[in-house]
C-alpha cells in the first residue's frame, strides 16, 4: 500500500471522528440516543445520564469524558495497526499460518467451555491480533544481528516448548450400571442438558458439581481416562457419546473441543526466535510508535 493510501484512510478517520464530535457538541441525535434496548437503553441527551445524592452527571459531561479517555487512545490503535499492516505488506514480513495456529491452540486450551459461535468469533479476534504482535515484533527487531549459534541454542533449550501436545476438552456421566447409561443417553437424545444430567446422576463427585466438566487434558497425559481417547477419535465437537464401559461402570462422553498436536523444526521457527532474542536484546517495548515515522501520518490529535 502506499503512503498516499495510508493518508486517505486517516482522512476517512478523522472525517468520522469529526462528524461524531459535531453531533455530540450540536446536540443532534447521536447513537445512543437512537439506540434500541438491544444496543442498550435509549438515552435523552437533555436529562442527566446519573443522579448520584442529588448531584446529576449531564449527558455533555459524560461525552466530553468519553472523548476525553477513550477516542484518542482508539484512534491510536486503529492507526498503528494500519501502519504495521503496510510496512508488513511494503518489506514482505508474512507470519506463517502454522505458527498462528499454534499460538490460538494455547489460547483456546486457557478457556472455559464455548459455544462453536463463541469460539469462531474468538478465534478470528485471536488471529488478527496475533499476526500484528508478530509483524510489529519483527519491524521493530529490523536489522538487530542475532548469532546463529544463540538461536540454535535456545531451540536446544526450548524448542519442546514451542510445540503444541495434542488434547481433547471433555465433559463426562459415570454411573454405575449400563442401564442408567442408556437412561442418561435417551434423556440427552431428547434434549436434556448433559451438565444438568452429570449433576443428577454422575458418581464422579470431583466433576460432578461441574457439569462433568474435565477441563482440556493431554491426551498423553496418565490422568486422561482410559478408553476415552478411543470414543472420542471418532466423535464430532460439540456431541456426545454412546454409553461404554470403563471397568466396572459405564460412561457418556461430552467432547468440546479437540486440539490437535503441533510440532515446529528449527528452520521453522527461527524467524520468531531470531525476533525473540531481539526484543530481549534491545529491551524494544511492543509499541508501533517508533515505526510511525516511517509513513506520513497525520491524524486530530495532531499537536
């Protein structure tokens, strides 16, 4: 891109930003005002937002405070990222799919459960977040000389941890006999919450207040249950198992999630170690402020 793109866009940002600050400062409708009960309350501009002890915080107060601590700072980040994104682009620093990859797997083993909406909506946040940290790490580290050998030693040390072991996030139902099993899987089949019936009728006692809920585990762990790495193979996320027998009782999986294993080689990941030790090295805060200078900027909030 070039930079008299990268000064149209800021145009485009500061147009919008004057137009909102023009219906804030004219009174005119702005969209909390309109807004209806699923963006929040409707807002009269002419009344007080808060009454606190008989001290009202008018609806100008409120906007100056906004624009203030928040419009500024949102600004900056729209910019830096567009900055980052167009050196990336100009000097062709491109982030390998597979290292994304790795970074969202242990991003999503750090959550609770998600619905497949949730995590779509996560994932693509993640992603776009993590290219720009990547691509931001690597502009700044431009140029700084790391040895070969320092890189190969850190990947001696702690290229184990740049892998990702695979694992499964499961929910269960233990019960005594197959018969409960088969009265656990009909109630599921007709609609019944598999957490709600994990409370009723597992005999698990250390999930059982959980809905079940194992949390992701290792499928090379020894605490990953025997027999479920096998039922859950064949399983689709978000679905439940038939029941099966586990020594003298019997189960109903919950699979959540799979997460399958990553492993890097050193040529793969030097790129990122090289920038690792760089950062280190310089000591480089990760802020995209030192690469502003390299493009025309200009932007409102202009001194």
């Amino acid at each position: 891109m070039s930079k008299k793109l990268l000064l149209g866009i800021i145009v485009i940002l500061i147009i919008t930003n004057i137009a909102s600050l023009t219906f804030w400062n004219n009174g005119e409708e702005s969209p909390a005002e309109s807004a209806g009960e699923e963006n929040g309350p409707a807002i009269d501009t002419k009344e007080p937002v808060a009454t606190i002890g008989g001290e009202e915080i008018s609806y100008e107060n409120w906007m100056s405070s906004l624009r203030s601590n928040h419009g500024k700072k949102q600004l900056k980040t729209m910019v830096d990222h567009e900055v980052v994104a167009q050196l990336a682009e100009e000097k062709g620093i491109e982030i390998d799919e597979k290292v994304i990859d790795r970074e969202v797997a242990m991003l999503t083993a750090m959550q609770g459960v998600m619905t497949e909406e949730e995590y779509d909506e996560a994932e693509k946040g993640w992603r776009e977040d993590i290219r720009y940290r990547y691509q931001l790490e690597m502009l700044l580290t431009e140029g700084t000389d790391i040895p070969e050998g320092d890189m190969e030693s850190h990947y001696q040390t702690y290229g184990n941890q740049y892998n990702v072991t695979p694992s499964m996030q499961l929910s269960h139902i233990v019960v005594d006999d197959e018969e409960t099993a088969n009265k656990v899987k009909e109630e599921l089949d007709n609609g019944a919450s598999f957490n709600m019936l994990a409370q009723e009728y597992s005999t698990d006692e250390e999930s059982r207040d959980a809905g079940g809920y194992l949390g992701y585990i290792f499928t090379t762990s020894q605490f990953f249950p025997d027999g479920y790495e096998e039922v859950a193979a064949d399983m689709d996320e978000h679905s439940y198992s038939e029941p099966f027998a586990v020594g003298n009782q019997y189960a109903v999986i919950y699979l959540h999630k799979k997460l399958s294993g990553i492993d890097f080689t050193y040529e793969e990941m030097k790129p990122y170690i090289r920038t690792e030790l760089a950062m280190h090295k310089l000591d480089q805060t990760l802020t995209a402020e030192p690469l502003w200078e390299e493009l025309d900027i200009e932007w409102v909030y202009d001194e």
